[in-house]
C-alpha cells in the first residue's frame, strides 16, 4: 500500500500534476531525504531493541540461575549438616540421648559430647541446630522456647507421618530467647526421627540458618528487574512471594529455576510492558529524532527550493523584460553551478541580439543613404544617352574618331553604372565595363599605363556588386598615376568557397596617416580619394555581410595593393551560394 503511494507520487511529480517547480523540487528532496532517513531510524530501532532485549533477557536468566545457585547453596548446607546429626543419632552406642533432663553421669557426658558436635557443625550463618524431642525436651543451644514453635507456619501444619526431610521455607525466628535475635529472618529445615529401637525416635532436627543475606538478594533482584519473584515447593506451597502486588498475565515474560535440593521452583514474572520499556524508551527517542531530522531535512529543502526557484524567476523576469524590447537588461552571476552558467549565457545572448540588432540598425541605415546617394547622383538616363549618341554621331561626321570611340566607351560605362535593376551583376560584366572605363583613359593620356588581368573564366560566373571596381581603377589613375603611367594588376582566385581579389599597382602609394582614416566615416567630404574605397566597402558588407570587404595595404612612393574578399555566389542561388 505505502508503495502504491510512492507511486502515484511519483508518477504525478513526473506528469507535472504539481504545477510550481518549487513544489517539486520540495517534494522530491523530502522523499530522497526522508525515505532513508526514516528506513535506517527504523532499522536501527529494531536492531537496537533486539538487542536490548535480548541482553535484559539474558541478564535476567542470569540473575535467577545466581539466585538458584545461592538458594542450592544455602538448602545444601543444611540438608548436609542434618544428614550428619540423623547419622550419629542412628549410632546405637548414642543410648544416653533421651527425651529428657540428664540425670545419671553418662547421660550428661552424653549431652555434652552431642552438644559439642552440634556447635562444630555451626557456621557464620547458622541461625540455630536443634534435637526437639517427643516430651518438649531439646538439645542444643540453651535459647529455645519450644512452645512458640508452633507459631511457625510450616512447623505447625507439617504431617505428623512425615519421613524424610521437610522444608520449612522463610519465616523470622521469633521463638529464640536472646534479645537481639527477635525477629531474625531464616530458612527452616525439619527432619524426623524414625528409628523405633532408638531413643531419639519420634524427635525432629531443626536447623534454622540466617536468611537475611539470600532474601537481600531477592529484594536487589526485584528492584532491579521489576520483576515479581514466587518460589514454591513440589506440592504447590508457597514458599517465598514478593511483597509487590502483582496480576499473572499470559504475555509476562518468565525466568524458571527448579533447585535440584529440594524440587523448589524459583519463578520470576516480568510484565511485557516492563520487559520492553527499555526498547520503548528507544523507540520514542527514535521518533523524537525523525521528528526533528523530518523538520530540519524539510527546512533545508525549503531554503534551497526557494534559492533555486527565486534564480530562476529572476531569469524568467529577465527573459521578459528582454522580450519588451529592454535589451539593457543583465543578470548577476551568483554562482558556478548550472544555474550561474545559465545567467552568463542568457547574458552573452542578450549582448549578441544587442549588437546584431545595432549591426542591423546600422546596415539599414548604411543601406538608405546608399538609396538616398543613388537618388541624388540619379540623372534621367534617356536624355543623357541621347545627348552622347547625338555628340557621337556629330563627331563621326566631322571625322573625328577619337572623340566618337571616346563617348562609344563612356556610353557603355555609364549604361552599366545607371543600371540600378541589379545590385549584384557578374564579374565578367563589371570586368567589361573595366576594359570600357581603361579604353578612354587609353584615349585620353594615350598607351603609358599597362594593365594585366588574371581571371579563369569559371570564376566570372560569380556576382559581385556593381559598380565597385571602377572607383578604385579611378583613384589609381587620379591619385596614384602621373599623366597616367604605370602599371595595373588584377588577379582573381578561388579561397574555399571565397573569392579573393587583388588589385596592385605601382603608382605614388598613400600616407601613412590617410590610411589609418580610410574606412572611417567622413560625411563631410565629398571630394575623391577615400570616399570611392569607403563606398566599395561598405557595398560589400551590406550585401555579404562584416566579414567580406576591402583590405588597403600602401607604401607611399611604391604604390599599393587592395585585397577584396567576398563569398561565390550565383545568379539564381540562395544565401549559402549554391543553385535551386
């Protein structure tokens, strides 16, 4: 049933029943905290209380066999010493021991020698040995008085027929004459005389020893076990009882002796709930540490649950506050743990978006005064071609060739820059209008300058924006030329799935400190020079991206050398350069 439980738990953490990932998180940590928790708590209480009670069982199997052991100790030395006396009466040279006063001389000797055994057989112990005869006469010691023996129980109900010997348990020995005896608690033994031709036939031996040290024991052991103590002869008598009042139950747990003596059974009754007390104090502190572990592991849980939810609706904040357009907005890393690692990317992605959004600001505002550059610069094409194609045909018919192939180059050359239908045209055209743009400088300073192209046709496939090389073929022969002598190298090739473009030429170079302003924004200058490269550059990157555009190296009097590198694509291609 209980993992039945667990399992509809589980299944509900799991299916998302619980909707707060706080709530599942403290859960979850009290379930992996407390399961073992409680099932060691629960091991270790019965492994303990096992224990336990099986010590306090043996201990007190122990302290009833001690018990068994002094009590045998005890009935052995009397059973011995009245084993002793009964022999010498049985001697029949004993005739002078009557069941009177001693009055001849050998009767007295008599008397005297068998008192005198009686005394040897003393111990530190011995309460009292006597020879009661028939007629109230006894011998040994001079402190009897014979006639409140009766009020011994045992004494006064033993068997007048009875044989052998007869146990006549605890009482006090109150029938002494001597002061500080009064009330001496003792262990009575009674053993009659059968011995018809004897004189001693019909007496009884009676040997009391001291009991105050055994019952002692009894006592120490009783309040030491709680236990309830009964010894009681082979014929049901009741020879000891503890003074505690006690009710028999079937549950008590129960320590039996039987002493090999004289058949008593030493029987010591413990109720169960005193018995496991001990275990019961075990258990109860068992709980009591469940208890406070179950509210500390649940405090724990709770403290960690709300630091951990507490970062993540700080995250969750953040990615809303980013998503209304804050993109100022930063987390603070509080830690190495996976949580801090995921503050540190939520915050490289934020300042991503942030300058690829500035990136794209840029570019749009890049790509319109671009628009804005070509509507101004724009001139109706229809009149200006018509203008040329009139200035041509009047120069052919004056005769003068140079001025017509001169216009025939320059037609050509603005019919491809005033084509604004296609930002992106293909190397081999803008190359084209190159040769149209060098023929009229050929015409005009004459043939000065040399120019050298490298360029396999597979690669004047690939597009290019329009318009980009003839600024810079332009600055070469307006800043970097005298009178147009020089030389010109253009060198096209293939870089992985890149297209590298070198432009060298020999000319006058750039400064050093025009350089370092060269791809800076001048707004103010709309003069040539560095506004031509600036330009070509920025077309580069608006269309292929910041990676792509123009790399200037110059030395100034050596001439210098322009690498342009932009992605392979095709007319008809996506973004990645490959045909649909």
């Amino acid at each position: 049933m209980k993992g039945q439980r667990l399992r509809q738990l589980y299944r509900r953490l799991v299916s998302g029943s619980y909707r707060s990932i706080r709530t599942k998180l403290l859960v979850c940590f009290l379930i992996v905290a407390l399961i073992p928790l409680l099932s060691l708590g629960a091991v270790s209480y019965y492994q303990s209380a096992k224990m336990i009670n099986s010590q306090f069982g043996k201990y007190g199997e122990n302290a009833v066999a001690q018990l068994e052991q002094q009590t045998n100790s005890s009935l052995g030395r009397m059973k011995q010493t009245s084993e002793t006396i009964y022999s010498y009466l049985l001697d029949p040279a004993r005739t002078g021991l009557g069941n009177r006063v001693p009055v001849t001389y050998s009767e007295i000797i008599e008397k005297n020698d068998f008192e005198a055994l009686l005394k040897s057989l003393r111990t530190d112990r011995t309460a009292g040995i006597y020879i009661i005869t028939p007629s109230g006469y006894y011998y040994g010691e001079s402190n009897l008085d014979v006639a409140k023996l009766d009020n011994i129980p045992a004494w006064k109900s033993r068997p007048a027929s009875y044989q052998g010997t007869y146990w006549l348990g605890f009482y006090e020995q109150n029938h002494a004459m001597r002061g500080d005896d009064s009330h001496l608690p003792v262990l009575g033994l009674a053993v009659p005389i059968h011995h018809p031709n004897g004189a001693q036939d019909g007496s009884t031996i009676l040997i009391e020893e001291n009991a105050g040290e055994l019952l002692h024991m009894f006592r120490l052991f009783e309040e030491d076990t709680k236990a309830h103590l009964t010894i009681k002869s082979p014929d049901g008598r009741l020879i000891y009882e503890s003074a505690s009042k006690f009710a028999p139950k079937k549950n008590d747990v129960i320590w039996e002796r039987t002493l090999a003596v004289n058949q008593w059974t030493i029987e010591a009754r413990l109720p169960a709930k005193a018995f496991y007390k001990s275990s019961g104090v075990i258990r109860s502190n068992t709980v009591v540490v469940a208890v406070i572990s179950c509210v500390l592991a649940f405090g724990l849980a709770y403290v960690f649950s709300s630091r951990f939810t507490a970062r993540i609706r700080t995250l969750k904040d953040s990615m809303q506050k980013v998503s209304f357009g804050k993109l100022d907005t930063r987390l603070p890393v509080e830690g190495r743990d996976e949580l801090g690692s995921l503050d540190m990317s939520f915050n490289r992605m934020v300042s991503g978006v942030q300058t690829l959004i500035e990136e794209v600001e840029q570019s749009e505002r890049l790509k319109k005064e671009a628009e804005l550059r070509a509507f101004h610069y724009q001139i109706n094409p229809h009149l200006l071609f018509n203008t040329l194609n009139s200035i041509q045909w009047k120069a052919r018919l004056e005769g003068a060739e140079e001025i017509r192939h001169m216009l025939y180059h320059l037609t050509m050359v603005l019919e491809g820059n005033l084509d604004i239908s296609q930002e992106l045209i293909t190397l081999g055209r803008e190359l084209r209008m190159i040769d149209h743009f060098l023929k009229i400088q050929e015409i005009r300073y004459g043939e000065v300058f040399r120019y050298d192209l490298h360029c396999g046709e597979s690669l004047k496939r690939y597009l290019i924006p329009r318009m980009t090389l003839q600024p810079l073929f332009e600055n070469i022969f307006f800043h970097g030329f005298t009178d147009g002598v020089g030389s010109i190298e253009l060198d096209v090739r293939e870089d992985n799935d890149d297209l590298v473009l070198t432009l060298k030429d020999d000319g006058a170079g750039i400064a050093a400190e025009k350089l370092e302003q060269l791809f800076k924004p001048k707004p103010e200058s709309r003069g040539r020079g560095g506004l031509g490269v600036q330009n070509a550059d920025q077309k580069f990157k608006l269309h292929f991206g910041p990676p792509y555009g123009l790399t200037v190296h110059s030395t100034k009097g050596e001439g210098t050398t322009i690498l342009i590198r932009w992605p392979k694509k095709e007319e008809g291609s996506d973004g990645d350069g490959k045909k649909n």
